[in-house]
C-alpha cells in the first residue's frame, strides 16, 4: 500500500489535539490494575499508535469519533503486540539456571533476592490484568478470546473493542461501522456472552 500523500498526513496530525487525552485514557485503563514498576506505559502506547497513523493510514477521517474509533483498535494491537514479544523473550529464560553469583532479576528489571547455588528460580511472565465485567482476566487470554471470535465474526469484535476498551457509545460505533443502532445493541449481548464462555465465566446475562 502507498504511504499517505501530504494532505492526509496534514489530516491525521490535525485529529490528534482533538482525541489525545482521550486516547491516553484508554491506554490508563489496560494498565490500571497493574504493580508499581510495571514497565510498558500508557504515553508511549497512545505515541506509538499515533505516529504509526501518521505513517501509514490513508483513511479519510470523517470526524473525532470515527479518527478514536480507529486510534482504538490501533492501541488495542499495540499493546498486545508488546505484551506477546515480550511473554516470548521471557519464555527463553524460564526454568533456566542461576549461577552461584547471579541475582534473579524481576520483571521490572531489579535485582531481586540471591537464589542459593544449586536452586532453580522460575522467572515470572510480566502479565497485564485487566477488568472483564467483574472479575479479572490475563489481558493476552482476552486478546486470545477476541480474535476467535474476530474469526466468527469481526464485525462482533470490532464492537467489543470499541465500546468496551474504547469507551464508544453505542450510537458512534454504529455509525463507525455503518450497521443500525439495535444491530450494535444485540452484537453487544451476544459477544459478551459468547466471550463469558470463552473465558470461563457461567453468567451470560449482560449487566
């Protein structure tokens, strides 16, 4: 695909004083849950997103909403896309032997207690939880869950996305995807259930 011309370049920087401080926002929530030290940030998500944006996107954006629909998705991507590089670097050293004068070394990067010769020290998978209806869930599982049902469907994900992570009302994700406000409604039920089960829950009723 061509890289955007000038104007739609000069027409993606223009959003961006528009949805900022709500993108950011949307990247606080994935990681609100999340221990001091944790080392991917929420700025630096929302920047990366954008940039990648400005490079690539050719979209001709049709308002705020429909640019945060998409910024959305993007930063949705942009964090899982991180947090899978970085389970499969810290897959390699899992299980793996310390030498007698090596610390473990946590996953914020700092030191953590002298393990005695001899011991094994599985190293924790920096994992990032975040809320599903009442109860917490691995954010990875979750992106797993959304893109089985992105294969059923991705019109039911894209709704998910959006009015769940991306805070959208249902009305501006209708119009997003050009499909009737009680289609966006009923999409809503049934992927809330249909992800419940995917992830364990028994409840298919939706609050």
């Amino acid at each position: 695909m061509d890289p955007p011309d000038d104007r739609q370049r000069a027409a993606t920087e223009a959003m961006l004083p528009l949805v900022y401080d709500e993108l950011r926002q949307i990247a606080q929530n994935y990681f609100r849950m999340q221990p001091p030290g944790f080392t991917l940030r929420p700025t630096d998500m929302v920047n990366e997103a954008c940039l990648h944006l400005i490079q690539h996107s050719r979209v001709e954006w049709r308002s705020s909403e429909h640019f945060r629909a998409i910024a959305t998705k993007k930063i949705w991507q942009i964090v899982v896309d991180h947090l899978r590089k970085r389970r499969a670097q810290k897959r390699g050293g899992v299980g793996a032997r310390p030498s007698p004068t090596s610390p473990v070394v946590d996953d914020d990067g700092a030191a953590a207690a002298q393990a005695p010769a001899g011991d094994w020290k599985r190293v924790p998978l920096e994992t990032v939880v975040v809320e599903w209806r009442d109860r917490a869930v691995d954010l990875l599982d979750l992106a797993d869950a959304l893109e089985a049902l992105a294969a059923e469907s991705r019109r039911l994900s894209d709704v998910v996305k959006l009015h769940w992570f991306g805070g959208l009302p249902y009305a501006d994700v209708a119009r997003f995807l050009d499909v009737s406000l009680s289609t966006v409604e009923k999409d809503f039920r049934y992927a809330l259930a249909w992800l419940n089960r995917r992830l364990g829950g028994d409840r298919d009723h939706v609050d």
